[in-house]
C-alpha cells in the first residue's frame, strides 16, 4: 500500500492523486502530469520522476520493472577482499551515531517520529544500514531505481516531497552521480525542516566508479560551499592518505591490466596502509583525504538566526 498523502508532484509540487492501480497523477490539472500517463508504479514503487526534466527515462525505467540498470551484486569471497582493501567506515558510524542522537532529541520534543529521507538509498553500506533498522525513526528512502530498501523511485534534481517535509536527510555517496549537485542540496534544503540536519558524504580522492554515471569530485572547501545554506556543525574527512593511496594503487593496476578484479588483488599486499590514516597530519591529510563528510542543520528561521547574530545583539544592547 502507498500513502501518497506524503508526496507531491516533482514538477509542480501539488498533491498525488492514484489513478488506477499502475499509475499516480498530479491534481494540478494545469501540470504536464496531471493526466495521461502520469507517474508509474513499478514493482510496488511509485516512480516520482519529472521525465521531461530528468535523464533517467520512462520506457527505459518502465522496460526494466523500475529496477537498475547496473549491476550492483555485492557478496562473496570477492566483496570480503573488497572490503579489506577499502575499509569500513568508523568515521560514518560515529557521525551515524551523532546524527542520529541530535534527530531524536530535537524530534523527542514534538513526540512525533522524525522523518529521515535516504538520498540513493537503493544500496547501502552497513554503517548507513543502522539507520533501516531503526524503528524509532521513519525512514523514507529513494534512488534512481527501485530496490528493496527504497519507499519510491525518484531523481534527486527535483524531489517529490512538499517543502519542510522531512527532519533528517542522509546523502552518502550521491552528490558524484549527479549531473548538478548544486540543484540537489538545494532540493535537500527545500525539503527540511526549518532546523532540519542534513548528513552528506561525498569522495574526493577516489577514481571513477559507476562508470558513466559518475561525474565530479568536491575538495573539502568544495564540499562546505556546496552546503552553505545550512549552518555546518561538523565536516571531515573520510579515509586519509593511505586509503586515498589504495585506492590509486587499485586504479593503476586496473588502468594496466584492464581488470578491476586484479587490481583489487594487486592492492592487498598495501591494505595496511590504510591504518596510517589515523596517524597523519589533519591539515595536510584533509588535502588528500578519500573523502569528505558534512552535517549540517537547515537554518531554524530569520528571527532566530538575527537574535543569535553577535553584531546585532550588540547593536541591541
Ligand atoms: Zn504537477
């Protein structure tokens, strides 16, 4: 069953309205969705996408029951060497953590349970699984396709969700897949609550992966001005230099041989060097770091944001 009470039209932002039992249309009679085919449902998911604005394509998603187009097979002997050279995420478990405590505690005030929106929630890694098996929050997740973690099918340029609708959102390993990442975070502020966090995890110093769908890099600097219409509590970085350095080894061995599989075995005899991550030096390392983290909170409103601006409370005074 779909409670589309909760969505809006990713073209115009009017309500949904279910047309028959394969297909949603906007109410807005004036909206280019608003009759004939509508939006989707594939496999059980509404596909929220304005198609006309987006690249992922109707007959293309239709053709494949709303499901990936790239295979994203993740087990095995295989993806244990996988991990062992890439490492887990401690530092996203922590931030998970933290995040996770500040949603709940501001939420623990209204009683109701905070809303937290996956951005590409269609695979996660298991520090960001924590959040699917928390039952005191209400998790929403989408991607690009439909999967067995995501609630609906949906582009990131133009989310189907009214504005201040949701208390959290998590974007991990997103804002490189997107054509206009700028476009997105401002969706991602769009759609939060005034006060609302905003977690984000972006790669730097990572080589190209999903193909031709990966599409930019953001330094540290790069990455905090991409967020800065949220106020930033925390940033970071993610895996230091000898993450960053397997992962060019991987690369050099695969730009060689042609083969990933190889270069991810050609790569285990250094995979220790990723334990010196921790004894590198902050600044220089966040200059070579694999990743970057954010976590920011939407701003809570103009009044606020004036009473707690130091220059006018001492004009005040
Ligand atoms: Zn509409």
């Amino acid at each position: 069953v779909i409670d589309i009470d909760i969505f809006c039209c990713p073209r115009c932002h009017s309500p949904l309205r279910l047309q028959d039992a394969q297909s949603i249309v906007c109410t807005n009679g004036d909206c280019p969705y608003g009759s004939g085919e509508g939006f989707p449902i594939l496999d059980g998911q509404p596909a929220l996408v304005d198609f006309e604005r987006s690249v992922i394509r109707r007959e293309r998603l239709v053709a494949a029951h709303g499901g990936s187009e790239i295979s994203r097979e993740r087990s095995g002997l295989f993806h244990l060497l996988r991990r062992l050279v890439k490492g887990e995420g401690k530092i996203t478990d922590r931030n998970a953590e933290s995040f996770l405590d500040r949603l709940l505690a501001d939420g623990g005030k209204s009683g109701a349970q905070p809303r937290v929106l996956v951005v590409g929630g269609g695979t996660v890694r298991s520090c960001a699984r924590r959040l699917y098996d928390r039952l005191d929050i209400d998790l929403l997740s989408f991607d690009v396709y439909a999967s067995p973690l995501t609630n609906f099918i949906g582009d990131g340029h133009h989310i189907a969700l009214p504005d201040a609708s949701v208390d959290g959102v998590w974007i991990e390993a997103v804002l490189e897949h997107v054509l206009e990442p700028h476009v997105v975070v401002s969706e991602i502020h769009r759609v939060l609550k005034p006060g609302g966090l905003v977690y984000a995890e972006t790669p730097f110093m990572q080589q190209v992966h999903e193909g031709a769908y990966d599409f930019t890099r953001f330094t540290h600097s790069g990455h905090r001005w991409l967020f800065r219409r949220f106020e930033e509590t925390d940033s970071g970085a993610l895996g230091g230099v000898g993450t960053a350095m397997i992962w060019s080894t991987r690369h050099f061995w695969y730009g060689l041989t042609g083969s990933r599989r190889l270069g991810i075995i050609l790569a285990l005899p250094i995979f220790w060097l990723r334990f010196l991550d921790r004894f590198s030096r902050p600044g220089p390392a966040l200059d070579a770091a694999s990743g970057y983290y954010s976590l920011g909170a939407g701003v809570k409103s103009l009044s606020s944001r004036i009473r707690s601006s130091p220059t006018i409370a001492a004009a005040n005074s």
